[in-house]
C-alpha cells in the first residue's frame, strides 16, 4: 500500500496532512502526485470526491516554496469550487508559506486587486472574474509556472473557451499544466491536445464512471409528482439532502414547498448574491439547514463531508452533469444515496445518462401510499382547478369582487368553469378529462413506462 511518506513529500506537507486527517492517499494522489512533483504535464480522470484538489495542490505547494511572486493558476469553473480549492491550499500552504487568493465574481475587485499586487504565489479564479482583472491591467500572469485546470469538461461547457483561450495567450509557454476532471468528453480531449505538452495520463475510473458507495436509483413519475415525491423521501429519513433543479426559479419553487412542509431549506443559484450563496452553504455545512435546493452551479464545488442524499429533481441536459451531482454524496469513503426523478419527456436525458455510466439505473417504486405524498399532491390538484378562478370563486374567497344581484332577482346559475390548466396525466395513469366541466380528482398519475424503441 502506498503512503504519503512513499510520495517523496516534505516532512511539513507531511504533517499538514496528518494535521488535516489524511491517512493514506487515494488512487488519485499516488498517481498524479509523482509526475506532477517532476514538472511534467498531468491529465487526471477520477470521480468527484476522490482527491483530486489534493493532487494537484500539493505539488504546487512543494514546487513554490521558497519563491516570490505568483507562480501559479488555477482555474475552476464556478465560485463555489474556488472557494473549496483556496480553503484547501490555507490548510495545506501555511506550513510553507505558500499563499494563495481567490478571485471570483459577485465581490468587489478592489481586495482583488491588492492581492495581485502583494504577489500572493497561487491564483485560484474563475474565468470570467480573471479576464476582468486582465482588462483593468491589474492581473500579471508573465511568471506563470504552473497552471491548473480544474474541471475542464465543466469551464468548456459554460461557455469559457473564449475566456480561457485570452488567458493563456497570457500564459508564458514554458509551463506545467494540469488538468483534472471527472469526464473527458470530446472537447476536453482536443483542449489537452492543443495546449499540453506530453501529458501523463493517470485515469483511476473510466470516464464518466459516478462514485462506487453511491446507491442510486431512479422514479418514473410525472411533473406534477415530482413534489410530493420529494416530500415523501423527505419524510422517510433524516438525511442531509442536496436538491438539484433545472432552472432558478424551479429552485425557488421547490425551496418554497419543502419549507412549507416543515423543513430547514435553504437554496443556492446565480441570481443569489455571493453572500447569501456563502451563507446558504455554510448553513448546510453546519446542519443549521438540511435541505439545499440548487442549481448545476453546485454539482462542483460543494464540499460537504456527510450529504447523505442527493436528488436529481429534473435531470440534467448534459449526462456528465449526473457524474458531478452523484459526486456530491459519497465522499472520499462515505457512502450515500443518489435518486433522480425522471417524467416521460425526460426520457432522453436517462438514456444518455444510462449510455455514459454504461450502466442502467435501478427503477424504484414512487410511494404514492404515502400520506405525505398524497397530501401534497392533493394539494396541488386543488390549486390546479381553482387556478384562475376569481377570489369569491375559489375555496374559502370571501366575497370581494362577488358580482351583486338585482332586488329580489335571482341571478342565473351557470355551470362552474374549468379555468386552470388540466392537470397532465402521466403515460400509463389518470383518467380522461371531463367533458361536463367537473374538477378532476387530485391524484390522476400512475407510473408510467417508457416505449420499447424498435
């Protein structure tokens, strides 16, 4: 079994690890710590969760010590990874005097600026914020030795080639590069192509493999369902969860119905300021909040060391994206619970998902005998069929905007409208609309099947 001391690390790295608790290092860190220590260029596959910033931050640490200036970039894709990525070299560089600064959006750029000009050795920066900062003149990346690239596959698929193609014309051209990530789709491959030099491959996992202590698993359910099934997982443990939705403002609706059912949630995406997403995650760190609802902007970089469950609450448009979510739980040598919940027009996203981690996904029966599931659920129906209606119409409206009758006329009695949208059955569930106007029953959807493809 390789040890750290096998690693030819300094005896202070040494003891910042047994400091920090780290026994032995993952396969990811035997790997890719040697070739990195020699200065060659380093490509790294492994599932998230693995170890990876260690990999490459500890190399850096060795190869700074003792010199001036900034000698090293890393780039992450979102604030959050940053964040994780700089708190982890504190832990780690302090013994060496190695020193590091964070820049990102969403902050001012002034405390930026001056870490730039105290010449703090290590740069740990999104994209976007570090271009900023070469525009203002205020980034000078001339004595650039080592350059990081922290989930590529993610920074590629937000749209950053252009950012990080301005930043290595920037770049001096003899260099160590790393580049690390959980897939290594295509474009990740031409990228390395391009701009390492002779890179060692170290790929513990196959590509786009998700963490091994991670049960996952899989509901059929419709749109309407996703809710209440949500709540009923909810009710059936304790478990710290992370919720992942598609959009922010499904994020926030989703986050609106757990509290109403009672618990601590809070949530995290772009349109939250850089305060209230570090206080969001700092209260989910501390268990002051067991539920986070986010967006993709938190499958990297969450660094969460017990999140017992994670919830793919729409699934996601790219199928690498799930490795990264599924990454959130099962940590290091944790183990958890991963369950998705996928609608019929989401098929196609499960079958890439299926086809990328070359395996299929258990199928798990939605607890709709659940009293939690069918309250919410009816619930929703009731607020689906009144929909629309005017306040003195609707269950409990009182009679403001009540149209008033004549003296001693009665006022004619029209049959009540549907007004809301219908609810949607699911493929293989619910009954036909009715056609006389009557309201729907609340629970109309089954599980549904996906066709056999010819």
């Amino acid at each position: 079994m390789i040890r750290f001391q096998d690693l030819l690390l300094s005896e202070k790295s040494l003891h910042a690890l047994s400091r920090a608790g780290f026994q032995e290092p993952t396969p990811i860190q035997a790997q890719a710590i040697p070739p990195a220590l020699e200065g060659r260029d380093v490509i790294g596959t492994a599932a998230t969760g693995t170890g990876k910033t260690a990999a490459f931050l500890l190399p850096i640490i060795e190869r700074l010590a003792g010199k001036p200036g900034t000698r090293a970039l890393v780039l992450a894709p979102t604030r959050e990874l940053a964040l994780q990525i700089g708190q982890e070299l504190e832990r780690f560089g302090q013994a060496r005097h190695v020193r590091g600064a964070v820049v990102i959006g969403g902050v001012g750029m002034e405390q930026q600026r001056q870490a730039f000009r105290d010449r703090r050795e290590v740069i740990i920066a999104t994209p976007g914020r570090l271009v900023d900062h070469l525009q203002s003149g205020s980034a000078r990346l001339e004595h650039i030795e080592i350059l990081v690239l922290d989930e590529a596959d993610r920074m590629l698929d937000m749209g950053f080639r252009p950012q990080l193609t301005r930043i290595l014309q920037r770049l001096p051209r003899p260099r160590q590069t790393l580049l690390f990530s959980a897939t290594m789709g295509g474009e990740v491959a031409d990228f390395a192509a391009a701009h390492l030099r002779d890179p060692v491959r170290v790929e513990v996992v196959r590509s786009g493999t998700t963490a091994a202590r991670a049960e996952q698993q899989v509901f059929l359910c419709g749109q309407e369902e996703k809710l209440p099934l949500l709540l009923a997982l909810l009710d059936a443990d304790d478990l710290s969860t992370l919720v992942f939705t598609r959009t922010k403002r499904r994020a926030d609706r989703v986050a609106k119905g757990v509290e109403r059912a009672g618990h601590k949630v809070t949530r995290i995406h772009a349109d939250r300021s850089q305060g209230q997403r570090r206080q969001a995650l700092d209260g989910f760190k501390e268990g002051f909040y067991r539920v986070l609802v986010a967006t993709d902007i938190a499958a990297r970089g969450i660094d969460v060391a017990e999140i017992g469950h994670v919830v793919n609450f729409d699934l996601p448009h790219v199928a690498e994206d799930y490795v990264h979510r599924v990454g959130r739980t099962a940590r290091m040598a944790a183990s958890g619970r991963a369950s998705s919940f996928c609608s019929p027009e989401e098929l196609a996203q499960l079958r890439a998902i299926e086809k990328l981690t070359r395996t299929p996904l258990p199928r798990a029966q939605v607890p709709r005998d659940a009293e939690v599931f069918q309250s919410d659920a009816r619930r929703a129906a009731e607020g689906r069929t009144h929909q629309g209606l005017p306040p003195h119409r609707r269950p409990g409206g009182g009679t403001k905007g009540r149209p008033r009758s004549g003296s001693g006329r009665k006022l004619a009695s029209n049959p009540p409208r549907h007004h809301g949208p219908p609810a949607r059955a699911a493929e293989g569930g619910g009954s036909q609309a009715a056609s006389s106007g009557r309201a729907r029953p609340a629970l109309l959807l089954g599980t549904w099947k996906p066709r056999r493809q010819r």
